[in-house]
C-alpha cells in the first residue's frame, strides 16, 4: 500500500515536473520572440531614419555646393569646400564616437533586454 502511494506520488512529481519544464520553454520562447521583434523594429526604424535623413544631406549637400560655387564663380571649389566640412565632420565623429555611438546604442538594448 504504501509503495503504491509512493510511486502515485512519484509520477504526479514527474508529471508536475514537466508540465513546469514545458511552461518554462513556452515563456523563454516567447521571451525571445519578445526581444527579437523588440530589437529588429528598433534597427528597421534607425535604418528608415538614416535613410531619410541621408536624402535630406545629399540634396542639401549639393544645394549648398552649387551655392557656393556660384557665389565663388568656381563650382568645382564649392565642392571642395562642402567635401571638407564632412572631412572635419567625420575627424570629429571619429575622436568622440566611443561616447556617443557606443553608449547610447548599448543603453537603448540594454533597456530591451532588461527592463522587461
């Protein structure tokens, strides 16, 4: 009798066993699924920015150079001019990207990954 009430007790322990490995799986899995679409929704509108901001800095670009050519009577030199203001843009951007680009990025997952 009692070895009956053991292995009741035994298989009602697997069965609750499982039943929490399976739970378990099905939050993880979605937990992932979670941070997934978190994370690839957050690139998709960082690439649509960047895209559209791009657009805006080509057409200016080349507005401004034109500007500056004609006011220069030397298009080729409003060129040059427009080409060394991103020169010292990007010298810039190069000696403090650490801080800026790093930080925010690893801040903005971390708030996905974790905060949740």
């Amino acid at each position: 009798m009692a070895f009956e009430e053991l292995k009741e007790n035994t298989e009602d322990l697997q069965q609750r066993a499982q039943a929490f490995i399976d739970s378990s799986v099905a939050y993880y899995k979605l937990w992932g699924f979670k941070v997934a679409m978190k994370s690839s929704t957050l690139v998709l509108k960082f690439i649509l920015i960047l895209l559209g901001l791009s657009m805006v800095l080509l057409f200016g670009s080349f507005a401004a150079a034109f500007a500056i050519g004609q006011s220069l009577g030397n298009y080729a030199l409003g060129f040059l001019i427009v080409a060394g203001i991103y020169a010292l843009f990007i010298g810039l951007l190069f000696l403090i990207k650490d801080k800026i680009v790093e930080g925010r990025i690893m801040e903005r997952f971390s708030e996905i990954f974790f905060n949740d």
